[in-house]
C-alpha cells in the first residue's frame, strides 16, 4: 500500500512537471507570436517580451514593448563601457589578454583610418572606432539567446547614420572652411566648364550627402534583420518538427546560420566602419590627401632606394 501511495504521489507530481512544461512551452509560443505581431516580421522572442507578455495589458508591459531597441542599446552600452574600465584598471607595461585584445582592435582601427585619410585623420579613430565596437557588439549580442539586437531596428541604425552624417558634415565646414566647404559641394570646378555645370553639380552633390546615411542605415539594418528572420524562421521549424510528440524542445535547424550571423556581423560592423572612414576622406581638404601621397610615394622610394644601395 505505501509503495502504490508513493507511486501515485510520484505519477501526480510528474502529471503537474508535464503540465508546467506544456504551459511554459505556450506561453513562449503566445510571446513569438506576440513578438511577430509586434514587429510585423517572425522574429526570436527575447526576455523583454517575455516579460512584458507576463504582465499583460499593463502599462509597464507597454513600456517594455515601445522601448525593447533602447533597452538592449543601453545594456550593449553598458558591457563595453565595463570592458574598457575593467581593462583600464589592469594596464600594464607587460600587457594581460585583455589589454593585447583592446589594444590590437585599437591598432587595427588607427591603421584603417590612417590609410584611408591620412595622418591627419588619427582624430577621427575615436569615432569610427566608436561605430565598429558598437555595431559589431551589438550584433553578435542578438545571437545570445533570449537577447536581441538593436541593430535590427531602424531607429538604432537610423540614428548611427545620422551621427556619421552631421560628423562629416561638421569636418566639412571646420577643416574646408564655409567658402571651401562651398566649393566641395559645387565639384571643386577649376575651369570655365566646371563653373559652367556648377547648377547642376551643386544639387547633385547635396543629394548624394544626404543619400549616404540613407544607405548607411538601411544597409545596417536590412542585413541583420534578415538575419534574424532566417535564424527565426528555422527555429520555428525546428520546434514545429518535434511538436506532434508534446517534447517542447525541437531540432537545431537553425544553427548553421548562427555561426553564419557571426560572419555576417563583423562584415556589416566593418563595411558600416570602412563607409564612414571613405565618407570622411572625400571630405577633408585635397591638400591633406597630396601630403599624404606625396608622403607615401616619397617613403616607397626611400625604400627602394635603401634596397638597391644593400644590393
């Protein structure tokens, strides 16, 4: 008799195990597809929604909903400001792990700004490199699971493009002068002809400045929104597979294109960086950009001259 009491006792608490993983498993299900409603595309539920979706028709679940990109734009902030503090902290003359990595990412950026516009361009490294860091956390966060990536939202990329915008306009006006940064605007026309197409070129140079955060933003975000709707939509077929059987887990189709999201995450960190560094190049003096020739040029002969005298 006990042993059939116990028995009982264990089949009811493992009938009440199984119906609280069913609920859970609907109640993630009722959050994607809030989610979905929400974003208007099939997209991985994350903890903000799960959590607003707990509470309800509340005004803190609608507050979660409306302001999910900030949220995760502020943790995604938070880390990296606690990465450079933590690595400040421990700077050494023999640097740790942590140091040799920020330290090369730091390198690495310089060298891409520098070759691209010169030596006088080593003061727009904070900025590009601002946007790298950022945009490549940002994106990889997203592939945590329960997380997401502000990226995947016009208003974060809308954003970023304008701060590369006003920032090349800014150098522009500072660097150029008013009447230079003018003159860069009509096409720089040094003869007759040049003034001549003036009319035409002067429009036609406002629209491409105003063309390039458009590209900017729209890029950043088409790419890793597809993304995210490709990891979502295998996911959602993966658990689909195994939902006849009541096992809420489901198979990993999805994890190929993880590691794919990895790669294209960088990439588009990267090509957001590199855009923004030739944008600020076309824009600084063409004075700079001859020194820097000349400088270049002037270094390659030194050394195939210092080549030919050892030979």
């Amino acid at each position: 008799m006990f042993f059939l009491n116990q028995t009982s006792a264990i089949a009811e608490k493992a009938h009440e195990a199984a119906q609280a993983v069913v609920h859970h498993a609907e109640h993630v299900e009722h959050a994607e597809h809030a989610a979905q409603a929400h974003t208007g595309a099939p997209h991985i539920v994350n903890w903000v929604t799960l959590l607003a979706h707990s509470m309800g028709d509340t005004p803190t679940a609608e507050f979660l909903l409306k302001y999910e990109k900030i949220i995760y734009a502020l943790i995604v902030a938070s880390l990296i400001s606690l990465f450079c503090v933590a690595v400040n902290r421990s700077v050494r003359v023999v640097p740790g792990k942590l140091q040799l990595v920020l330290e090369g990412i730091v390198m690495w950026l310089d060298d891409l700004v520098c070759g691209l516009v010169g030596p006088k361009g080593r003061e727009s490294t904070p900025f590009v490199g601002a946007l790298f860091i950022y945009i490549l956390v940002t994106n990889l966060y997203g592939l945590v699971p329960l997380q997401n990536s502000a990226t995947a939202y016009l208003t974060t990329t809308a954003p970023l493009a304008l701060c590369v915008f006003f920032y090349v306009q800014w150098l522009g006006i500072t660097k150029n002068g008013l009447p230079g940064y003018l003159y860069h605007l009509m096409g720089s026309p040094k003869d007759v002809i040049g003034w001549v197409l003036v009319p035409l070129n002067l429009p036609l140079h406002i629209l491409g400045e105003f063309s390039k955060p458009v590209s900017l933003m729209f890029r950043l975000y088409g790419n890793v929104m597809a993304g995210h709707i490709l990891v979502a939509v295998f996911l959602g077929l993966g658990l689909q597979m195994l939902k006849p059987t009541g096992i809420p887990i489901g198979v990993p189709l999805h994890l190929p294109f993880l590691f794919l999201e990895i790669l294209v995450g960088l990439i588009q960190a990267f090509v957001f960086a590199l855009l923004s560094t030739v944008y600020i190049a076309m824009m600084m003096p063409h004075e700079d950009h001859a020194e820097h020739h000349e400088a270049a040029a002037g270094a390659e002969a030194a050394h195939a001259h210092g080549t030919e005298k050892h030979a």
